[in-house]
C-alpha cells in the first residue's frame, strides 16, 4: 500500500482537487484508493458521497472528526483491500502536526499557485519538511506541483523561476481548467470525464503519474489483472466507447458507466496517457 500525502500549509493551493482526481485516476485503474480527509471543510468527503453507485468505488475517510466512543487509531483504520491511500490535509499546520503527518507517506505531493504570497507560502513548506519533518531530498519523496496555470503569463514564469530553485522536483503542472470546478460538482474526476472534453487535463497528469511510480518498493498488479496488462491495454490505445460524437456546445459529462473492458475501460479518458506513462505506473501499482 503507498501513502500519498497532499500537502501545503496554506489554505485554497489546490490540494483537495489534486487528492480526489488522483483517487479518480487509481479507481478508473480498478485499484481501491483510500481518501483521507483531515480538513475540517470536509470537501473530499463530499465529493465522495456525490459518486453514483454505478463509478469505481473510492473508500472516504472522515479524519477531521473525532469520536470519543472510539480509539483515534480505529477511527483511522485503513480497509484491508486497499491499496493506496491518499491523505488531503488541512490548512496551517504546526511543525508537530507536519511531521506526524508525513513521517510514513512514501510520496508528499505539495500544489503551489502562481502568486507571489503563495510561492513564499511554499517556500516555507518545503523549508519545514527538509528541517523539521527531517526529509532529505535525495529520497525523492517531495514533489511540487505547479497548479492553476495559465501559461505565457508573468506570474508563471516567476513561479517556474522559484520553483527550480528549490531543488525539488516539479512533478506537474496543472492549467486552470473548468473540468475540475464540474467535476467536483458531480462527484467525478477528469480522468472519469469523456476523452474529447478533458484529453488535455488527463495529459497533464503522465509526468505526476510516472514520479510517483517511481517509488520504491514491491509492485502491485492491478485487481482483477497484472500490472503488465495494464501497461499493455494503454499502450495499444483503445477506442473510445460507441456513441454519437458530442456538439461543440455540450456540457461535460462523465464517462459511461459500464464495466470496463480492461485495466482501463473502453471511453475512460484516462487512455489519454502515453503507453510510457502506463507502463511505468503500472510497474509501482500505478
């Protein structure tokens, strides 16, 4: 099981939408992801709750509340069948709470927007977890994200300038996109939505997807299929799903419900990612 955990002290970075379409992308690959919500706002355990019967199950973990009736750690339990799970923290975290936060997480994924009391605000995340949480950067556990982008603007190349001073790996880069705003409304993630209305938001996530592939330890094949299957059926590129092809004025809509066909099912847009992208995933559990 790897432990993802979706970090940045500062409130409205985009972690929330980052944790739920990532746990979008692992159950359209028939893994079982394991939200973790630790906000207060509870956002992540409403998304989940909006999911119809009919989408890839994605098990929510209510962290932010405490129940006196039981043991904090039985609160916590992680289903035995999962096999990632992926920790939304909250907003303004202490030193203490940093570390226990990251102290088991395989991958720490840090989102940062373009603005100038952002990449100060992250500038000071990362100083906290090489410092405090003792996180060295040759262990390859931090990645950055440049979410929320628009590109050929100044304060994109000023975020792209600082960020490659830090030393940490930019894993991604995200563009402000309204797929994300939508599918948070319905419960979905880009990577759940029609391949001709998000290909470009779900290519955006390969080289996210290939860094946290590359995380040690033992692979996991996909349920229901080896992990060289899953490699295979995004390689060969599947057709999308029959249907009639959408006008240009038609709002977004989630992909079809019916079983999948393979490792990744037929209109799923998640086949948008390169045969590299999959192959290399799906060598880590991916």
């Amino acid at each position: 099981m790897q432990r993802i955990v979706v970090l940045n002290p500062k409130g409205g970075s985009g972690k929330t939408t980052i944790a739920i379409n990532l746990a979008s992308y692992l159950a359209t690959r028939r893994y079982t992801p394991v939200l973790m919500d630790f906000d207060p706002q509870g956002s992540t355990l409403r998304w989940v709750r909006k999911r119809r019967p009919a989408q890839a199950p994605i098990h929510a973990i209510a962290a932010f509340e405490k129940d006196s009736r039981t043991t904090r750690a039985f609160q916590l339990r992680v289903p035995d069948v999962a096999t990632h799970v992926i920790v939304d923290t909250p907003a303004a975290l202490d030193p203490r709470q940093l570390s226990d936060m990251t102290r088991d997480a395989d991958k720490i994924l840090v989102p940062v927007l373009p603005s100038d009391i952002d990449i100060h605000a992250c500038s000071r995340c990362i100083r906290d977890l090489l410092l405090v949480a003792k996180i060295s950067r040759d262990e390859n556990r931090i990645g950055v994200i440049a979410n929320r982008i628009r590109r050929n603007t100044l304060t994109y190349q000023s975020l792209i300038r600082f960020l490659h001073t830090l030393g940490i790996p930019i894993v991604a880069t995200i563009r402000d996109s309204q797929n994300y705003v939508r599918g948070a409304e319905i419960g979905i993630g880009v990577h759940e939505m029609k391949s001709y209305v998000a290909q470009e938001d779900v290519a955006q996530w390969v080289p996210l997807v290939e860094w946290l592939a590359g995380s040690p330890g033992e692979a996991q094949a996909p349920p229901g299929g080896s992990s060289e299957g899953a490699g295979t059926a995004a390689a060969a590129g599947q057709p999308p799903a029959a249907g009639e092809p959408a006008s240009a004025g038609e709002p977004v809509a989630p992909a079809e419900p019916e079983a999948p066909a393979g490792p990744l099912g037929p209109g799923d847009s998640s086949q948008a990612l390169s045969g590299k992208a999959a192959a290399s995933a799906a060598a880590a559990g991916f």
